[in-house]
C-alpha cells in the first residue's frame, strides 16, 4: 500500500477530535449563557423595560417571576405596577399571566396566546389620560390577544367603582368581533354595593380606539335599583363618544313609583343615551342627554353625570337636581287630580 493512499485515512480521527472539540466549547459556551438567558427575572426587566419605551408608562414589579418553555413561553409576574409620566398609578395586578407563541418572539406576528391578571385594579380616569397624552410617534398595532381573563379586579373612578370584578374575552383583534363578559358590584358614593353582570359584543378599532356595532345586554334584577335592559349603539375613548339606543322591559320596583297611568302600563320603556365629550372630558365630565319614552309619554333630560353625582352626595343639595327637563303625557293623575295635555320643562 502506497503512503498516499494511506493519508486520506490518517486524517479522519484528527478532524472528529476537532469537531468534537467545538462541539465542547459551543456546550460550555452554552452551559454558561443560557442561565443568563433563561433567568426569569432577567428576561423579564428586559420585556418590561422594552413596554415601558412603547407605551410611555414605568412598568415594574416585585418579587421573583417565573419563566417556562413548555408547553409553549409563558412568563408569571407578581406584584406588577404601571404609572404614568406624573408618577400617578395607572394599574396594578397582584400577579400577571402571559403566554407567548414562539411566532411573536421571534418577531413574526404581534399576539397573545393568553393573558391571565390577579387582582388588578385600574384607575379609569388616569387610563384615559394616559391614552389622550400618548404622541402620535407612539401609536402602534395593537395586538392579537386570546384567552384574557381576570379575576377579583377593581375598577375605579372619581365617586365610584367596580369590585370583585371577574372579566372573560375569548378573542380580541381590531376589525373582528368580541364578546366579553363580566360580574361585579358596582360601588357608588355613599350607597350599598350593587350586583352587576354585562355582556358586552361589537367590533373593535384602534386610532382612536372605539367599539363599533356595539350590543350591550344588562343583566340585572327585576326588583333591584339595576333593571335588565339590552341596547345598541357605539363608544369611542379618545373623543369620548357614547351612544346607546334600547329599553327596559318594565321601571324598577326599586325606582320611585311612577304616576297613574304610567304605573299601569306595561309597554317596554324605550331609551335613548347620548354622549360627545370635549378635549379632555370624559364619561363622567362630558355632557349627557337621555330620552325616555313610553306609550305617549316622552321625557328628554340633560345634564353631566359629575355634577348629578356631588348634587346627590350633597346633604345640603338644592332642591331641584343639576339637569335641564323636558316632557309631555296626555294624561297624569297626581293625588287625585287628573291632568291632561300636560308638558313640563325644568332647569335653566
């Protein structure tokens, strides 16, 4: 056998003693990088820190996270913390829930899988500033989110709030329809908690961010201060913008009675809810108008719910309450005196 005939083969256990080699060194070079990549808390300071540039609020959170890749990211964050510019808390959440298609990390898709909040509270009023005070440069996608859910949340404004608040969205994409579902007590100033659940669908959009082909279905108590009622209509954040058209099928036993003939009918209360709000106004500061209507009987009130608000908080209120009134029946019995062709008109 020639010497050159035998070199080719010589050479063959010196090349698999090099690939074995850096074979050892990309495993050493990954024994000593991945625990810095794969370090919960790191990953998520970085994601976080990354959300505060996007959206122009300071995220943190305390506590240790938890970070795992099977079966597929998901990254759990306690004691999670939102403020805006002026340092004023925007939200809250004992612990957060998220889990991430391998398509979003790598930068494919913006969507998320699953999103699960503990115990959260929100600031309604600085939520909206926020997203009123947002640069246009920020204004981005918004994502693709699944499976939302939360759990014994707080939903807060100026004179009152939503508690033990537990909301389901199974799907969420601006352009395709939602339905979300919640149960609460709804907390107004200075009166007892009351039971509320809503069911809420439409079509989101986003810039401005508004719910288009809304149907909104109250599913209260027949006896209670919150009757059912089902409407329609449209919201828009930033302008405000409300407008919801539907009926009650009865008044309230817990509302003020209502005079004869009124009392004895049984026609479905037809209503009609108006809102536009100013630069800086929102639902509670924007002006409202409202009819009602019923057989023959029409009322068309007017007036901001903020200022009907402190006129009920107010021991010494005046008599009268901050609304302009308007109305017409045929017919009224008050006390034993029959009216008719009756109209009305209160306020300035």
């Amino acid at each position: 056998m020639s010497t050159a005939a035998t070199r080719p083969a010589r050479r063959w256990p010196r090349r698999l003693a090099i690939a074995a080699l850096l074979v050892l060194l990309l495993l050493g070079a990954a024994a000593l990088l991945l625990p810095r990549w794969l370090d919960a808390d790191r990953l998520t300071r970085l994601a976080l820190a990354r959300a505060s540039e996007a959206s122009g609020l300071a995220w943190t959170y305390t506590g240790r996270a938890d970070l795992r890749w099977r079966p597929f990211p998901r990254v759990v964050i306690p004691g999670l913390e939102a403020r805006d510019a002026e340092g004023a808390r925007v939200l809250e959440a004992a612990e957060l829930e998220l889990a991430l298609p391998w398509s979003t990390l790598r930068g494919e898709a913006l969507r998320i899988d699953g999103l699960r909040l503990t115990a959260p509270r929100l600031d309604l009023e600085a939520a909206r500033r926020w997203w009123a005070s947002r640069p246009a440069t920020q204004a981005g996608p918004l994502p693709e989110l699944h499976a939302l859910a939360i759990s014994a949340g707080e939903l807060r404004w100026a004179g009152g709030r939503i508690e033990a608040l537990d909301l389901t969205l199974p799907h969420f994409a601006p352009g395709e329809p939602l339905a979300l579902e919640t149960r609460g007590r709804l907390v107004l100033e200075g009166q007892a908690p009351l039971p509320l659940a809503v069911l809420l669908e439409g079509r989101p959009q986003a810039e401005p961010l508004r719910l288009e082909a809304l149907s909104l279905r109250l599913k209260g108590e027949d006896d209670g201060p919150i009757p059912p009622l089902q409407a329609t209509g449209g919201l828009s954040l930033t302008p405000w913008r409300l407008e919801l058209a539907g009926e009650l099928a009865h008044w309230p036993a817990a509302w003020p009675a209502l005079p004869a003939p009124l009392a004895a009918s049984r026609t479905p209360i037809a209503f009609h809810l108006r809102q536009a709000g100013q630069e800086g106004e929102g639902p509670l500061e924007a002006m409202a108008s409202l009819d009602l209507r019923r057989d023959a009987t029409g009322l068309q009130a007017s007036g901001r719910p903020a200022a009907l608000r402190d006129w009920l908080g107010n021991d010494t209120r005046n008599a009268l309450p901050p609304l302009r009134l308007e109305g017409r029946t045929p017919r009224l019995e008050l006390e034993g005196v029959v009216l008719e062709d009756v109209e009305w008109e209160l306020g300035e």
